[in-house]
C-alpha cells in the first residue's frame, strides 16, 4: 500500500515538474526579482541599485497618466468588446442553423492564425491618412483623423480582443438548457423578462470569464496603443518598456509592474466573486 | 357534450420538412378531466403536447383553449402551464423563487405578499413546506419534481400539460407520484393533459386515454374501453400484453369470425371492422383471459416452458405446437397451490368473448410482441 501511494505520488511529482520547473523560472523568480527591484533606487547610469525604501511606490503619481489611461481604456475596451461579442455569441449559440454553427465559429478564430502584430499594422494603415481619411476626402469630408486617437486604441482593442470574448460567452450560452427558455415562457414571461431573467443571468460565468480575460490582457496592453495610439494614448505598457529600457529606471519600472500585477489580481477576485453569486450555488473558476 | 372543451385540436397538421409529425388530428378534451396521450416514441404525442403549450405552432388546423384559437397567442400569454420532462427548475434561483417566477411574471403585478402567501400555499401542497430556500439541486429527484408541479399550479392555468412527468422516477416514487397526481387533479379540478409512453401509466392515472400512433389518434376513450376493446392490432398490442395469433378467416357470424389458426385449430373470434372470408388476421388474446387446466379440455394444447410466480399471480410461458409461444397469466389463490411447472402439458382455454381478429396488414406490433415475452423471460 505504502508503496504504491509512494509511487503514485512519485509519478505525480514527475508530472508537474515540467510546468513547475518553468513557472518558477519564469514567473516567480522574476515576479521576486522585481519585488526587490521596486523597493530598491535607481543606480546613477541606470538600472538597479540596492535600497530598501518605498520611494518608487510614492512616486507612482508621476504616471497617473498612463495608469488614467489604462484604468480607463482595459474597462471601456472591455466593455465594448462585450456590447459587441454578445449578441454574436447569442446567434451563435441560439440562432444560428446547426451546420453553420461551425463554419462561423472558425471564421470567428481564423484570424488568430494571424499575428496580432500584423493586423494592427493593417489598421494603421486603414486608419491612417492614405485609408478612410482618405476615402473621405474623396466625397468631400476633410482634415478627419482617426490614427492616433483613443478611439482608434479602443477601435483596434475590440478587433483584436472579440474572439476572446465571444468564446467564453458562446459556450454559456450553447451550454444553457433550452428548455429553461420554454419554461420561463410558459410561465408568462415576455422574451425581454426571459432574456433578463434566465438567459443573460445564466451566461454572466461566460461574460464574466471573457470580461476579466479581455481585461487582464488589457491591462498590460502594449502593441495596439503603440501603433494605433501613436505615443498619444500611452498606456502602462507603454511607461513600463520606456522606463525599462529608454530612462533605465528599473526601480520605478518595477513598482509599477507590481502595482499592475496586484490590480489585475483584484480584477480577478472580484470578477469571480460576481459570477459565483450570480450563478447560484455552482462555482466557477476563471483561470 | 355541451361544454366548450378545454382543448381542441380541429384538423391539425404539423410537418417538420419533409416529415410530418402530426397529421389531421380531431380531437377534444373535455373539462376537468386527467387525460393521457399515449404512443411509442416518435408518434406526436410530445409534438401535440408542445403545440397546446405554444411551443410549436400547427403547419395546418387550429388548436382552441376553452374556445379561444391559439394562433399567433406565444406560449407566455396561454392560460396553460406545464411540468417539463426532467423538470427545467431554475438552477441559479431557489425553490420558492423557481414557484414565484410565473406570479412575479404576473400583469397587472401583484403584491409581494400576495406571491409569498401563494407560493406558500403551493410548497404545502406539494409537501415541500419549510423547503422554500433549498437550491433546487439540492433536492432529489421526487422533490424536484414536486416543485416543478408547485410552479406549474401556482399560476391557476386552465389546463395543466405533463410531459412525461414521471419518467426519471424510480418505480417506488413513480407509484406515489401517480396517485398523488390523481389527487392533485381531482382537488383542484382542472384538466390534465400527461403525454407518456407508459401504457400502464396511461391506464392507472387518466380518466380519458387518447393513443396516437403515426401521428394520429388511434383511439380516444377510457382506460378500461381501451384495454378490452381495442380499436385495432397496434391498440390491442401496444396497451397491455396480449398474444397475437396468426390466421385466415374461415366463416363469417355477424359480429363474430371463424378464424383458422397455423396449427388448424378454428377458434371464433370478435371483429371490430369488416373482415373478408380468407383474409389474413390477427386474433388477440389476451394473457388473463387465457385458462389453464390439466391436459384433456381447451381449445389449445401446450407445454409450460417458464412459469414466473409474481405473488398474487403467475405468468406463464406455453409452447403451443404449430403456434408458438402464449403467455397465460393466472389469479393465484393461497392454498390452493396448483401451478403448472416447466416442462408439464396443459390445455388452454378461453371465455367466448375473449379473442379480437384484427386485419393482418397494417401489423407494425409483431416485434413489440417478442420483446415483451423477451422482457418477460429474462
């Protein structure tokens, strides 16, 4: 007995270490490395200086901008990906005939076969003065500019997000029993009641997973505000890469990357304490 | 009848495609009645049901709730409710929520007081009193299904639909459901339509039993009408056992048929439609008006091959040369003591009344027939 459960664990322990080996090395020692970078100072000629001092943390104020930014944009962004990615999700999983179903799924993820990096480069290019603006000037409508703009940030966010917000809802939506629709109408409820009562109530797991999702990768956002915001919709990525590696200040770099990791932690906390209200008795785990 | 039926299907069709599902159906139920539509699966009961709900609406005809043709009228705004197959309670609401839901869907609304002392009511009615803020995955499947008739009462519908309400029951539970629906009905008076593919349910529970087959009617009337006089061979097959006999008709006598049997043996026979001189039938006979006695008497000559003693019965398996295989099934009395045993000879007799020709060639039952002595014997 003993020996087996000895073994057992054995194989266990084989098979974790993989991924603990990797998580260790490349998430947990550099998440330590930068907690004591973020109490430390900025060496003269750049970099990290031993120090214990919460200097870097009260100096956060400095980039409120970008956190403004971020804190601002990550929600709305999400948020829009949301209006967007549900009633796609709602066809997908009510409407839509069953052999479609399919086809459009895929048409929904062929462009992840695209890097991000790619497309958002196409949107410079749609966005940017020889595309729409363009166009527009060609029927008389001048000096419009779309590039740059947080409305071009939040444009390029929905496009390059929605897949991973109609998936989640998608599937709890496809999951929901439709029989729970039947009853709710056989007890008198208009669709809209239905639609309130039974139908988003049963998806919010999915809406809160594809929300908190979207919202975490925002919330480290880089690309799209680099090249759709161009230098003008800064977000904390963006204060991250240019304290890391433009001014060197790698102390105030790492207070801020911290102060990001503990947001998107509480973003988490809360978003799965939501859904598991929400959702009655059954918990559901987001990541 | 002279009271508006509280349904009424007038020439309903419905077609899925290519497929039709129900077709030309006639039928009223009358008031404050426990009706049962019953068919194997596949024969529209479901679809009619579905359609009374709102669920589905008729390709052709009308379907009339007390009177009212319910085109166009959504499934929210029937004066009908109904207990879904495996129930579909509210998963994210607990139990007096999940039977307060169609009152809180109430307009003009009504006062929270009143929806309390209502689904108050309708928990006590169901015996689920004090259960109100259980989550409904926390009850079994009897509780459930309690809630679920909770929720469908409470709204006072005119007509209450059941689908296949019993069907995840265990057998225990499904006996005390059954007659706690009788109850039910009779207490609060209104119709009840049950769609099952129990016969035995159909029979025990329903006042009136419509069986569909194909998507038809096939014939409406009550339990006992439908067990001893069958409309025809699917009828006399697919409610209760019986024992179909092959043969051709040998004599005509008004109402009655001499009917010759594979072995030669003639037996006379009750016919429901017209039957021609030679043609094929099917006499039905069923297993309890089958008599056994000691080789010498009867119509039938046989060898008890299984005897299954059932307590207060006992069913028997006989081997009729020339025939096959009978089911006989016999009162057993304390003390008296006499069963046949496997491998003994007997002779099988029956009441004059008893055996039911039927024309042969819409004969769809035959395979039922064998898995039913198959179930049986195992």
């Amino acid at each position: 007995m003993r020996r087996s459960l000895f073994r057992k664990n054995l194989v266990t322990a084989l098979l974790l270490a993989p991924a603990t080996l990797w998580l260790v090395v490349f998430l947990v020692l550099p998440f330590v490395a930068i907690a004591i970078f973020s109490v430390g100072e900025r060496a003269p000629e750049g970099g990290y200086q031993a120090a214990l001092t919460l200097a870097q943390y009260a100096n956060l104020p400095a980039r409120a901008t970008a956190f403004w930014n971020t804190m601002v944009l990550a929600p709305a962004g999400a948020l829009a990906c949301l209006l967007v990615a549900y009633p796609v999700a709602y066809y997908l999983a009510l409407r839509a005939p069953q052999r479609w179903r399919l086809i459009l799924l895929a048409l929904i993820v062929i462009p992840f076969w695209t890097s991000l990096l790619m497309r958002t480069y196409a949107w410079m290019y749609i966005l940017g003065g020889r595309g729409i603006p363009a166009l527009l000037a060609y029927v008389g409508i001048e000096d419009l500019r779309l590039i740059n703009t947080p409305g071009a940030v939040l444009l390029g966010i929905v496009y390059g997000y929605l897949p991973l917000m109609i998936l989640p809802i998608y599937v709890s939506l496809e999951r929901l029993d439709r029989r729970l629709l039947e009853a709710s109408a056989d007890l008198g409820a208009t669709p809209l009641s239905t639609f309130l009562g039974v139908t988003l109530r049963l998806s919010l797991p999915g809406v809160m997973t594809g929300f908190s999702l979207v919202m975490i990768l925002l919330l480290g956002e880089y690309l799209i505000p680099t090249l759709l915001g161009g230098g003008k919709v800064f977000f904390i990525g963006n204060a991250l890469v240019d304290l890391f590696l433009q001014s060197r200040n790698w102390p105030f770099g790492s207070a801020i990357a911290i102060t990001l990791v503990l947001v998107s932690v509480v973003v988490l906390i809360v978003a799965n304490r939501i859904s598991t209200r929400l959702s009655g008795a059954r918990r559901v785990d987001l990541i | 009848m002279t009271a508006v039926p509280d349904i009424e299907f007038r020439a309903v069709t419905k077609r899925y495609g290519a497929i039709t599902a129900v077709s030309g159906i006639d039928l009223a139920i009358p008031p404050s009645a426990f009706v049962a539509l019953l068919g194997p699966s596949g024969c529209g009961k479901t679809t009619c049901l579905r359609m009374i709900g709102g669920f589905e609406q008729p390709s052709e005809g009308q379907v009339l709730i007390r009177g009212r043709d319910m085109a166009g009228t959504p499934a929210y705004r029937r004066p009908v409710n109904m207990v879904f197959q495996q129930y579909a309670l509210f998963p994210h609401l607990d139990v007096e929520e999940n039977i307060s839901y169609g009152l809180r869907q109430a307009r003009p609304r009504l006062s929270s007081r009143e929806i309390a002392l209502r689904a108050g009511e309708a928990l006590s009615m169901v015996q689920l009193a004090g259960y109100g803020r259980r989550k409904v995955h926390e009850l079994s499947g009897g509780q459930q299904q309690r809630v679920a008739l909770a929720r469908a009462l409470v709204n006072k519908p005119a007509v209450l639909l059941l689908d296949e309400p019993l069907a995840a029951l265990d057998k225990k539970l499904r006996t005390d459901m059954q007659i706690e629906l009788q109850n039910l009905q009779r207490e609060i008076g209104i119709t009840f339509v049950l769609v099952t593919h129990d016969q035995e349910e159909a029979l025990s529970m329903s006042d009136f039993v419509c069986v569909m087959n194909g998507g038809r009617v096939v014939q409406l009337g009550q339990p006992s009408e439908i067990y001893d006089e069958p409309a025809d061979l699917f009828v006399a097959d697919f409610v209760g056992k019986t024992n179909l006999l092959s043969g051709k008709v040998a004599g005509l006598s008004g109402d009655l048929v001499d009917v010759a049997l594979a072995d030669g043996t003639v037996i006379s026979a009750r016919k429901r439609v017209p039957l021609g001189r030679g043609e094929a039938v099917s006499v039905s006979l069923r297993p309890e008006s089958l008599s056994l006695s000691a080789p010498g008497g009867g119509a039938l000559k046989g060898i008890v091959r299984n005897r299954i003693f059932l307590g207060s019965t006992a069913e028997y398996a006989i081997e009729v040369q020339g025939i096959g295989s009978l089911l006989a099934k016999a009162d057993h009395v304390i003390g008296q003591g006499n069963l046949f045993k496997p491998g003994e000879p007997v002779a099988i007799g029956f009441a004059a009344g008893a055996p039911l020709a039927f024309p042969h060639a819409n004969n769809n039952g035959t395979n039922q027939r064998e898995d039913q002595h198959a179930e049986i014997l195992s």
